[in-house]
C-alpha cells in the first residue's frame, strides 16, 4: 500500500521530464504519423486563452507605473524650480529630464542634494512637508517601479502571483461579457483532431504568435508543413510575407474577409476599401468619381520590428460635395492610408480562400483546433492552470497535449 509522495510526483513533473517532453511529444506524433492516423503536411492552427494560477486581485500595470514614475518626476521638478528660486543657485545634483533616469541611487541623491541646500533658509511648512516626503518616499517608490518595469519587460500587464502571466479579456459567461484574468495564450496545431504543434504566449492577440509556432515546428520535425489554415486573428503582412518566403501555401484569412463580403460594407462610401485604385496612375477614385492623388508614403514599424510602408492619398476638392457627411467627418479634404503590399497579399489569400479547396479548408478548420479546444476545456474541465511560470505551464500543457493524443487512440 505505499504511494510515493507528492514532492516525487512534482519533481519527475517538474525537473526530469522537462528536458525530454518535447521529444516525447514529437515521438509520439510521428508514431501516429506512421499508422496513418494524421499527416505532418497540413495543419490547422488557433489558439485560446487559459486562466493562469494566480491571484484575480494583485497585478501591475505598465501605463499605471510610468505614470507614477511621470508624477514623480514632475514633484521633483517644482522642487527643484523651488531650491533654485530661494537658494538663488543651481542644486549641485543635474536635473533629470525623463522618467528612465529615475534609477533608486539618483533619486536618493537628488532629494538629498535638495534637502542639503534648502537647509538654512527659510521655507512654509508646505514645502518642508513635501521635502521630507521626497527623502522619505521617493527613494523607495522608485525602487518599486523600476522593479515593477522590469518584471513587466514587454508585456503590458502581469499578475503579482506569477509573473510571467499577462491579463487578457476573457469570455466565460452566456452573455459572453469580458473578464479580465492573468492567463496564457496557448498556441495549437491540428490534424485529424491530433495535437501536432504547441506553444505558449504572453499575447492576448494571435496575430504575432504565428511565426514563432511555425518556427518551432520547423525545429521540432525539421521540415516545415506545405499548407496552414487559420483564422482572421492571423492574417497580417508579416505572416503572410512569412508563409510567402518559406513556400508554405497559407488558407488565413484576413480581418475584413467576412465583412466586405457584407451588403452593408459594399455600401458604405466611408469605407476605402470600395475606392477603385488605378495602378497605372497611382491614384484612387471616391464613389462621385473624385480622384485621390499620391501624397507621400512612410515606413511604420510593428512591436515585433516589422517594417510596413504606407502611402497616403488626398482628395482634391471635398467642399460642397453631397456626399461628404456620409463619407468622412474631419476637416478638410479626405486622406486614406494603404499599404498596398498588404492589399495584394489579401487579393492573393481571398483568391486561394474562395477556390473549391479553400472552402473545403475554412469548413475543415471550425471542426479541427475548435474541436480540440472544446474536448479539452468543456468535456474535461481543463480551463485553469495549475502550475506558476511560463516554463512550468508549457510542461503541463505538453503533457495534457500528449494526454489528448493518446485519448484519441482507438485500440
């Protein structure tokens, strides 16, 4: 009747299978592979969001301390404005010009420096108040902050309880109303119902989870898969430049692919995507008939350091026309923005979307992750993470992803 203890049980969980879960889980797909139950070639990929094992109530936001970190600088400013104005001289200390600068050691130093030259003269109660708060608080809430900054990294948000948890909108209730939780983004690729791909994400959104998933299946199979369905949520120019680039044919569609496919987006004269373009001349036409010349064209650059470049086109003469109200609201003539590599790719994804195979595809898709996703979390009750940490949750999801494989194995 022994039973080994919960610790042996982590530990195996935890610290020996970490290093070897992924290969394990590559074998066992390949095995399946082999009795024909799934192929490697075509997958189907989405993801969904699982709450992390974290306290609902404790969380950092990066916004809330920059603004702190502003406030505080602005509060250091008047005091400095103030010694200047009584000392009738410079504090020794140089003035910081930007929150970055507002490291623990400099802020001690700064209301040090201005406590010294203060010292002597004679200042309201007020100001001596705000003096000794400074020294008092100031160095200690810089501290927290850059702490905070730090932990945050490039992530928005993150739960205090695990850190490494972002808060995303979640849909849980019947009305589907959005409660914000720490949870994580996980990533899945199917076939034939077979989990043959994951990855985990502190992004709320899919659209730059795609190249990362992708890259990991690369490594893990060391081929790339000829074809990928997926939804709207990752149908940008940097995937679809990817797939492009790496001769993976791509069925994803686009945010607006359901939409101008609608009588009320055909309708709309407001909308620039009904504008007809002229490529010989390099302008477009409104719905009068208006030309839209060239204006300039500019490089944006995405959080992921991808570079798009936009061109921007203005009417010539939008006073008194009819149908400016229904058209556009701002002053003066109408301005649209197009990325016109992205149009192209869009035309090039709606073509291969719209052919017999790319039906068969969109339908195939609502019946592939989708299904996976509502065996794992509704029929199981699996919607809640156990474990802390980023590096700890993907070793419990790798073993529920083996789980779901096995499961499906009919002996």
């Amino acid at each position: 009747m022994q039973k080994p203890d919960h610790n042996t049980i982590n530990n195996f969980r935890g610290k020996r299978i970490e290093p070897v879960l992924k290969l394990l889980f590559r074998d066992i797909v390949i095995h399946l592979h082999e009795a024909g139950l799934l192929t490697l070639k075509d997958i189907y990929t989405d993801g969904t969001k699982l709450e992390a094992n974290a306290n609902k109530f404790t969380f950092i936001w990066k916004k809330a301390v920059q603004g702190r970190q502003e406030k505080m600088l602005d509060r250091i400013h008047t005091l400095w404005d103030y010694a200047v104005s009584v000392t009738k001289q410079e504090v020794q200390e140089t003035k910081p010009e930007s929150p970055e600068e507002l490291t623990p050691d400099r802020v001690q130093s700064i209301v040090d420096a201005l406590n010294k030259s203060l010292q002597g003269y004679e200042i309201g109660s007020k100001k001596k108040a705000q003096i000794r708060r400074a020294v008092k608080e100031y160095p200690e809430q810089a501290r927290r902050n850059n702490k905070a900054l730090e932990e945050l990294a490039d992530k928005n948000s993150c739960s205090k309880t695990d850190k490494d948890a972002t808060f995303m909108r979640m849909k849980e209730d019947h009305m589907n109303n959005g409660h914000l939780k720490a949870a994580y983004n996980w990533q899945i690729s199917t076939n034939n119902q077979f989990i043959v791909n994951y990855t985990v994400h502190q992004t709320a959104g899919d659209t730059t989870t795609l190249i990362p998933h992708l890259e990991q299946y690369c490594k893990l199979y060391e081929t790339k898969p000829e074809e990928v369905t997926a939804d709207a949520g990752y149908g940008s120019e940097e995937n679809y430049t990817y797939l492009e680039a790496n001769e993976i044919i791509g069925f994803v569609k686009f945010n607006m692919y359901d939409k101008e496919t609608k009588k009320k987006y055909v309708t709309d004269i407001s909308k620039s995507g009904n504008f007809y373009y002229n490529e010989k001349e390099d302008c477009f036409y409104c719905t009068i008939g208006q030309k839209l010349s060239w204006l300039k064209t500019q490089n944006e650059k995405s959080k992921t350091g991808f570079v798009q470049e936009l061109s921007y086109y203005e009417a010539q003469n939008c006073e008194g026309c009819p149908l400016r109200a229904k058209c556009f609201k701002a002053v003066g003539n109408r301005i649209i923005k197009v990325n016109h590599k992205l149009r192209k790719l869009r035309e090039t994804a709606r073509q291969r979307l719209n052919s017999p195979e790319g039906i068969i595809k969109k339908v195939r898709r609502t019946i592939e992750p989708e299904a996976v996703f509502g065996q794992i979390k509704q029929n199981k009750g699996y919607r809640r993470l156990m474990l802390r940490g980023q590096q700890k949750v993907e070793i419990e999801l790798g073993i529920m992803a083996i789980a779901h494989n096995l499961s499906k194995i009919r002996v």
